[in-house]
C-alpha cells in the first residue's frame, strides 16, 4: 500500500473513530485497515492514534498529521482534476455544519441554490448546537456564531445578530411592557437552557455589565419551544434576532429593552485551505457569503 492510499486509511479511521467503520467505509478487511495505519507510524516514528477496547482517538501527533492529509489529498485531487481539464468545475463531496435552528432557516436555502447551480457537488450537512471540530471530524465549511478563536482557518463575517428580549403583543398590553432589566424578576419567563441562560441573564447599562436572575416557570432545551410560547402569549423570553425576525416582521412578537442589549454576536462563514482549498469549498463559500450577507436578518 502507497503512502497516499495510507493517508486516505488514516484518514477515514480518525473520521469514523474506529477500524471497522473505516474499514465499512472503504470496502476493506478491519486487518488490512489495522495494518496500514500500523506500517504508517512505524514508518513515521510516532503514534498517530490512541486505541481502547472501545474507541480510537487522535494522538497530538495524530492530529497535526490529520490536517496534513486532508490538505495534502485535496490538493492531489486538485492536482488530477486540472490536468483532466476540469480545475474550474467543483465537484465531490462537501460537508458543512451550523447551529440546528440557523442551519434550518438559513443555511438550507444556501445550500438547496448551491446544489442547483454545481450538479456535481453533493452535501452533507451536520446541523449541531455544539462547536464541532473542523479537522477531526471532516467538515469542509462552518457556519459559527460568536466570536472565534484563534486558529489556522480562514474566516469571512457575514452578519451579526443580537440577543434579544421578545414577547407577544398580547402579554405585553396585559403585563406590560418591561422598562428595565430589573422589571424581568417580576415576568414570566420562559427560559431556553440550550445557549445556556437559565440562571442569569447578561445586559449592558450606561456602559457598565448588568446580570439578572429571573426566576422561569417554564424551561425548555429548544429555542422553538420557547418561541412559540411566547408567540402564545405565555411570557417573555430571550433568544437571538435571527430566530425570530420573522415572527417581529409578522407582529407576533415584539423586542423590548433594546437599549439595554449586549453588543451584536458576529457570524462567520469559516472553512480551511484558504486559496488551496478544493474548487467546491472555494465555490460554496463564495456563494454563502454573498447569500447570508444579502439576508436582512443577519444585519443587526
């Protein structure tokens, strides 16, 4: 077995963290994917991967070398595709992550145009609440929101979005409408415990940082669960602009206490290899970018 067929065993088994996944993956023996990513750090000198009776994870060294073997397969891939005359034509697989609900809203339609304009790409989209690692887990573009940390990627901002205090125009003319942050202790919360604001909620008052601690009757661990029942009139909760921009443009909900909103989270269109990467990243990310920077919701 070459080094480059090694490269692509190694790179399915850190992929699928385990040998027979792998093994499934690429139509081959659990032995011989065993032994090729044996001869590959005996060669190397180094141990790539960690083994347990129940799973296999990267090593240091095994991670270092992971993003070295996505790089260096792509570019042969690109390397093959130019000389058979088709550098300019994206295709293969692409796997893209964002947020669950951001991921459903707005990253769908951007991929659903994408895939009409390039028909040889196809898709595969991680739509998870959870920062997911680019390198081990083979994601090619990431939509983030929030402020990144500092990294080898290449990232492009595309919007902001605010947090937001939101409740049915029919809660606010029975309860009223809240004034100050203080007045939230007194309303009815419905709290959403996936971005994690159960217990204190942040604000920003003449320039200095305010925390509340409303007390919600009612807690839920989707952020359209919470939406709707505010659109039910149930009480006031706090999520971020884009998830409901559409239900503030339909007069559902109303946002209060604007005045005392953290800054804007930004939103970043992230993806590795800059100028090396394969034709479809490079392809898709132009078309993200140009499509989530037009969207009016994305704009705080």
């Amino acid at each position: 077995m070459d080094r480059f067929q090694e490269m692509q065993v190694f790179l399915a088994v850190a992929q699928e963290q385990g040998f027979s996944a792998a093994a499934r993956r690429l139509s081959m023996s659990a032995a011989s994917v065993t032994r090729a990513v044996a001869a590959l750090e005996k060669r190397i000198g180094t141990q790539l991967l960690t083994r347990t009776t129940r799973s296999v994870h990267l090593s240091e060294a095994g991670q270092r070398y992971l993003e070295d073997c996505r790089r260096i397969l792509a570019e042969i891939q690109e390397a093959e595709a130019s000389a058979a005359g088709s550098h300019a034509q994206p295709r293969g697989q692409l796997t893209v992550t964002a947020p669950v609900l951001f991921g459903e809203l707005f990253v769908t339609p951007v991929m659903v145009g994408y895939l009409d304009q390039f028909p040889e790409v196809s898709i595969n989209a991680v739509l998870l609440d959870r920062v997911v690692s680019m390198v081990e887990e083979g994601i090619d573009v990431a939509v983030r929101i929030g402020e990144l940390p500092d990294s080898n990627q290449h990232a492009i901002q595309v919007g902001e979005v605010r947090r937001v205090i939101c409740g049915s125009p029919g809660y606010l003319a029975s309860h009223g409408r809240p004034r100050h942050p203080d007045d939230l202790c007194q309303a009815r919360i419905v709290a959403t415990s996936s971005i994690g604001q159960v217990r204190s909620w942040q604000f920003v008052e003449a320039g200095t940082a305010l925390s509340i601690r409303p007390e919600p009757r009612l807690v839920v661990n989707a952020n359209q669960a919470a939406i709707t029942a505010a659109c039910l009139g149930w009480g006031l909760t706090r999520v971020l602009s884009y998830q409901v921009a559409s239900k503030v443009s339909a007069g559902e909900l109303e946002i209060v206490l604007q005045d005392f909103e953290l800054p804007p989270l930004p939103i970043h269109v992230v993806y590795q290899g800059g100028r090396k990467a394969p034709a479809r990243v490079r392809s898709f990310v132009d078309f993200a970018v140009k499509a989530l920077r037009e969207h009016p919701a994305l704009q705080a």
